[in-house]
C-alpha cells in the first residue's frame, strides 16, 4: 500500500509487485484551495486529516484487500509541507504498529519517477538504465540520472522558480485563476509562440540547472507595459461567476495579444526543459527519457518532445500518474522492500528531503 | 535608510552579500517587492553572505514555504505567497521559527505586520524601468 499527502492531494493505492495498481484513490484538495490562488498550508493538512481514514479505506475496497494482506505500507516522507506530510507518515505508521506491516519511507520525486518505471513495466517495455528522468512541477524541476539499482544522481534543478511556479504565477498575475498550467497550456495553442521573443536563460556554473524567474519578470514587465486592467477585471469577474470557465469563455475574455503572450511564454518554458533534457540524455548516454511530475501532463510539452530528435524513446506517465497519487509511491517503494530497505516508528517528515 | 542600485542579478547577490555582515545573527528581515522585484535573488545573496549555503542552492519557497540553511549561523528564507489569512501562518510554526537562533529572511511578509518582532528589518526591492534594482534598507 502506498500513502501520499505531501502537498494538494491526500493519496492510497494497492499495487502489486510494483507494476499492477489494483486500486488507486486520489481525494484532491483543490476545490479547497481554489480560491486562495495557491496550496495553504493549515487547510491543506485539515483536510488530509479528514480525507485520510475513507480514501485509505475506499483503496483497500476497490483492491478487494485487507490490511492484513498487506506485504508493507509505503509513505511519502519528502520533500513537501511537513504538516501535510505528518498526517500521511503518521497514519502509516498507526497502520504498520496495529497490523505488524514494515514500513518504507519514500521520496515523492523517486515516487514520480517510478509512475512511469511502474507503466512502462506494466506494458512490457522496462525502461532500460541509465534513464534521464526530468520531474517538473509546481514544486520541482529536477533533472536525474536513473541508473540500476535504482541509484539516482542529481544532474541539475531550478535556482529559483520551479516550472510549475512559473505557470501559476503568470497565471495569478493575468487572473487565470489557479492552477495555472493547464489553462495557458490550452489557450497558448490559440496565440503566435513567436510573437513575444523571450530570452533564454544562461546559466553560469553547472549549465543543466534551470532559472524560471528571468523569464517571469519578463512577463510582468510585459504587462506592465500595456493597460490590461479590462480583460484581467473581466476574468476575475468571469471566475467569480464560473470557477472552472470553459475554453471558449475565457477566450471571449482574452486578447490576442495576451494569447500570444501565453504561447511565447509556454514556448519558452517547453525549450528551457527540452533543451537541458537532450543534453544531459546526451551526457549520461541515456536510453531512455523519463518525463514525469504535473507539467509532464502538459500538451505543448508532450508534443514538442514527440517531434524533437532526442536520442533516446520518451516516457510520459498517463495524466492519472502525472500528478500526485499514491501508486507512484507503493511502486518506489518495491524495490525497497526486497532489498530490506525499511523505516522504523521514529521516520520523521523532512521538507526539504533529498534524493540524491 | 540607504539606498542602493543594482545593474544585475550578479550585483543583486553581491550587495545582498555586503549586507550579510550587518544583519543581525538572530532576527527578521522582511524582503518586500512586487513579482520579479529580485527578493529571492538577494536572498541568495545573504545567504551566501552569512555562510549558509552556496547562492545557487537558494531557490524560490513559494511551493514548500520554508527553507532552512546551514548550522551556526542558520537561516530560514520564508515565503508567505500563497498564505491567504493571518491565521494560516500558526500551522506553518512561524511563532517557533522566530524563537530561534537564526536569521528569518521573509518574502511577501507586509501583509501580516501583527506578526513581526518590533525590531525587524525591512529591505524593499523596486524594479526601475531601466531594469536596475532599487534597494532600500530601512
């Protein structure tokens, strides 16, 4: 069994032998969070408090399991928002205490990548190591080398911004409401990706770690510069209205300019990933891509990434295992728990845990 | 109050650097700017000052909201973003942070001025429109 609370979602999952999921239960938090523009930290453990005992159930239900049946009980230890976190590691640990289960504790970025080692086991073609897995979210953009065992060596992440943050906050900044990432993913495809000539980023030192933040400020000085206070008070008129506007509506709120801004914007983001990913594929002589995390869900992305000559086959989760579940973790955690690798009772969250 | 220019964000770390040895080992600092103002990146800046961690290992915490670095002197860089009411911040352990032996560095802090010890510094970052910084220690 696999729990998961680390940030929006509180998560249970059954998986057999780290590639059958037998159930896979997601109660998400973002109907709660919806009006704040962003994941709050006490609401967000309040309700993993209450969703935690019936999504731990309905799991166990929907696998036609007991607890007792249980080979271990897999938790999300880090990174993440420790009160989040708490809720999930401690109910794990009651679980393993009343039913004599081991407990493993596991990394919620080791946790994305393995959504798509679990897939891509499942469907008979195993990822062969060394893999370059990309996790890139609201939270993370980590660039790993996956190689046997599984060992993990960290090859470049974000000095500031993570993807995921950079969407969410031009999102906030236009009134696109939150999450930002799949509204400008859907809407870029109606602007010209040309039409606003972001730059790059130039990273000094280590050149595969990633800086989001240049590009930000290039949006607010972009709206800055223009009078948008019509359409932005027409948005947040429209989702005040409607918290989940169609396509259509908030097109008839949108200009183009602003539509060409998102396409440019998204354009942007897309390269600074795909980029850093051919080359470090290239560096590690990789033999196959991960790529995983919220923003893996993103179609500019998949279909940027499915036209690039990349040296290597590409795997995406499917958009259920894209963003927070429990699978994911019951998954990393099999190759834990052959080897032995079990936590005890004293198993603490950690915010900023490291993977490699 | 003094007033510096920054023509970069090299020279934003740097002067965040500088400002390391005057900040206090124990205490609050509110970084205050609009979206891109350079918070963050001055934070690496005094981060790296003060010995705490290397400035490209200081990243944005608006998704974990706290992020803690080094021992002795330690410090916690704090971002309040997505936090939308006073009352959120008791579950974050702010009250805890500001117990401790460390220099709290605090992005989007003003709206909660109740919270504050008296003796905080402020440091307001403005983005002018030939892309320098404007950087206020008050």
């Amino acid at each position: 069994m696999g729990i998961e609370t680390s940030c929006d979602e509180t998560a249970a999952a059954v998986v057999a032998e780290g590639q059958t999921i037998l159930s896979s239960v997601v109660a998400s938090q973002l109907g709660t969070h919806f009006p704040y523009g962003g994941v709050v930290p006490e609401l967000a453990s309040r309700e993993h408090l209450r969703a935690i005992v019936p999504v731990v159930r309905l799991a166990l239900e929907r696998a036609g399991k007991r607890l007792e049946e249980m080979a271990a009980v897999a938790v999300t230890a880090g990174p993440g928002l420790v009160g989040s976190l708490l809720v999930g590691i401690t109910y794990a640990k009651a679980l393993c205490f009343a039913r004599q289960l081991p407990l493993i504790a596991v990394n919620h970025l080791e946790g994305h990548i393995h959504a798509v080692v679990l897939e891509a086991r499942r469907h008979g073609r195993p990822i062969d190591y060394p893999a370059l897995a990309l996790v890139v979210s609201g939270g993370h953009t980590h660039l790993f080398e996956y190689a046997e065992g599984p060992r993990y060596r960290m090859l470049g992440r974000t000095r500031d911004d993570a993807a995921g943050e950079a969407y969410d906050k031009v999102a906030k900044l236009l009134a696109f409401g939150y999450p930002g990432g799949p509204i400008i993913d859907r809407l870029a495809a109606y602007g010209d990706p040309t039409a606003v000539p972001f730059t790059l980023a130039r990273m000094k030192g280590n050149p595969l770690d990633f800086s989001f933040s240049g590009l930000k400020t290039a949006v607010v000085r972009w709206v800055e510069s223009r009078d948008l206070s019509a359409e932005i008070a027409a948005r947040r008129a429209l989702l005040a209205r409607n918290p989940r506007p169609s396509v259509e509506e908030w097109l008839a709120v949108t200009s183009q300019p602003t539509l060409d801004l998102l396409a440019s914007f998204q354009r942007t983001v897309i390269e600074e990933l795909l980029r850093r990913v051919a080359a470090a594929a290239e560096a590690i002589g990789a033999r196959a891509i991960i790529l995983s995390g919220g923003v893996a869900s993103n179609r500019g992305l998949r279909e940027e990434a499915a036209r690039r000559p990349l040296p290597c086959p590409v795997f995406f989760p499917s958009p259920e295992l894209a963003t927070d579940n429990a699978a994911m973790i019951a998954a990393a955690a099999w190759p834990k728990l052959q080897r032995g690798q079990t936590a005890d009772f004293s198993l603490t969250a950690e915010a900023g845990l490291k993977l490699a | 109050m003094e007033t510096y220019y920054t023509g970069s964000e090299e020279e934003t770390i740097a002067l965040g650097e500088r400002l390391a040895s005057r900040l206090p080992r124990k205490g609050v600092v509110l970084l205050i700017g609009d979206l891109g103002a350079g918070k963050t990146t001055l934070a690496k800046g005094i981060v790296h000052g003060l010995g705490a961690a290397e400035p490209d290992e200081v990243s944005s915490p608006t998704f974990t909201l706290v992020h803690e670095y080094g021992h002795s002197p330690k410090v916690y860089h704090v971002d309040l973003y997505r936090i939308g009411r006073a009352g959120e911040l008791e579950s974050l352990g702010l009250d805890e942070l500001l117990d401790r032996e460390a220099l709290v560095l605090v992005e989007w802090g003003e709206r909660f001025p109740q919270v504050w010890p008296e003796d905080h510094i402020e440091i307001r970052l403005r983005r002018l429109p030939d892309e320098r910084r404007e950087i206020r220690i008050e």
